[in-house]
C-alpha cells in the first residue's frame, strides 16, 4: 500500500488518504475535502473513513456521477450533528430529571411540608424530565429528516448508474455498482420506481430489469377501431320490439 503525503498547491493544500487503486477525484468526501474510502455505518449506510459524515459509495467507474447528492449529504451531515446535540441534551436532562425527581420525594417523605411548598417542589423536579421529553421528540424528528436526506442521496447516485448503462439494469448490477446487498438494492430500485424515476419491466425470462423513465418502453393502447364503435353504437340502439320480433319468430318454429 502507498501513501501520498500532502501535495502543495498555489492556493490551498490538497490533503490525499491514499489507498490501493486510487479512487481519484470522483471519491472525494464532500464534507472534508479528502480522497478517502468509505466504510459501512448503521445509522448512516455508509460513511467517510476520515471525518465520519455520511457518503454514497460507487465502484462502477463507468458511471459518470451527476454530483446530485452532495446537496442531500451536506444536508445530512448537518442534521447528523444537530440529531448528535439533541440526544446529548435528551440524556442529559432525563438523568437530571430522574435524580431531582427521586430527591425530592425524598424530602418529602422525610418533611411534611404544606401544599404549597410540596407543589412547587414538584413542578421544579418534573421540569427537566418534561424538558427532556421535548429532546427527545427533536431527536426523533432529526433522525427521520437525516434517513429522509440519506434517502435522497442515494436515489440520486442510482439514477445516475441506471442512467449511465446503455441498456436496462438488474438489481444484482446496482448492487455491485453501490457496494450493497442485492435486497438493499431490490429495495432502492423500488424507491425510484415509486418516485417515477425508473420503471419496471419483466423480460420474456422472468427477470425483472429497470430503466429510467425516458427509456423504458410503454405500453401502447391501441385505440379502438371506428367499424367497432359504429357496430356497438348501433346494436345498442336497435329497436326493442325488433328483439321481440325475433324472439317469437323463434317460438312458432
């Protein structure tokens, strides 16, 4: 393995994490700036082996990156801190909350104080805890919006593989493109089918293949022919008592 030190610039100094085979520019984290593998993360999917901020990995080096999903994972990185900060203070206060609630039924076990002072003892204990309670609901709130965001990006980074291969494309194909299960991508290809970004198709084989919307073929409705709709516009409009007609006919033979 090689490692590459800093390489000076004439306005900044490009700092490079070397690997082998050398990612280049196309796998630069668009939180620190660095050229860097990624490595699989829980919360995150994916993450910089550098700064930690969320990333979308792409090993095909045939597909031309669009760049969409920096917005998405710049957005994320953020509410990653901000959900960071909320569960900090949510642990903090219910620790608080719970001490000050267990010490002031202490107190007023060991004091009878008046209504009053019992009162406001109590609201003063409750008030971290409900404190807390509100951190929490802001946590929860942050980690929807952060998978939301993540989300985004990797639609992104799959429409942009889908768009790059020449003809239509199989969950197994995107799953070694982006470095995933084939049920993760199974999964992503039908996230971009509901936001009408690829649509599904079952080949003469049975294999289901994708293609953006745009190249995906459609089913053609052949409309119906003029003779037809002549034909059925005057067989409802034919004379009941002809029906009738006909119909004893039958009978006296």
């Amino acid at each position: 393995m090689s490692w590459t030190g800093c390489e000076p610039d004439d306005t900044a100094v490009d700092v490079r994490v070397a690997m082998p085979n050398d990612p280049g520019e196309r796998d630069r984290c668009p939180h620190c700036g660095v050229v860097a593998d990624v490595e699989p993360a829980r919360s995150l999917r994916f993450r910089c082996r550098v700064c930690g901020g969320p990333r979308v990995p792409l090993d095909d080096t045939t597909v031309q990156r669009s760049g969409r999903e920096r917005k998405s994972l710049k957005v994320a990185q953020r509410l990653r801190f901000r959900h960071a900060a909320w569960w900090i203070a949510a642990s903090a206060l219910g620790s608080l909350g719970l001490l000050s609630v267990l010490v002031t039924l202490g107190v007023l076990l060991l004091v009878t104080p008046g209504f009053v002072a019992s009162l406001v003892a109590s609201l003063a204990a409750a008030t971290p805890v409900a404190l807390a309670a509100h951190a929490i609901r802001k946590t929860r709130q942050l980690r929807r919006e952060l998978d939301a965001r993540i989300a985004e990006a990797w639609r992104s980074v799959g429409e942009d593989v889908i768009a790059s291969h020449p003809s239509e494309i199989d969950a197994e194909h995107l799953a070694r493109a982006l470095r995933i299960e084939s049920e993760d991508a199974e999964q992503l290809l039908t996230d971009l089918s509901v936001h009408d970004v690829v649509r599904a198709r079952v080949t003469d084989g049975g294999e289901l293949v994708f293609a953006t919307s745009d190249r995906a073929p459609r089913l053609r409705v052949e409309e119906p022919s003029t003779l037809s709709t002549t034909q059925a516009e005057a067989e409802s409009e034919q004379d009941p008592s002809d029906a009738r007609n006909v119909l004893t006919v039958d009978r006296e033979e």
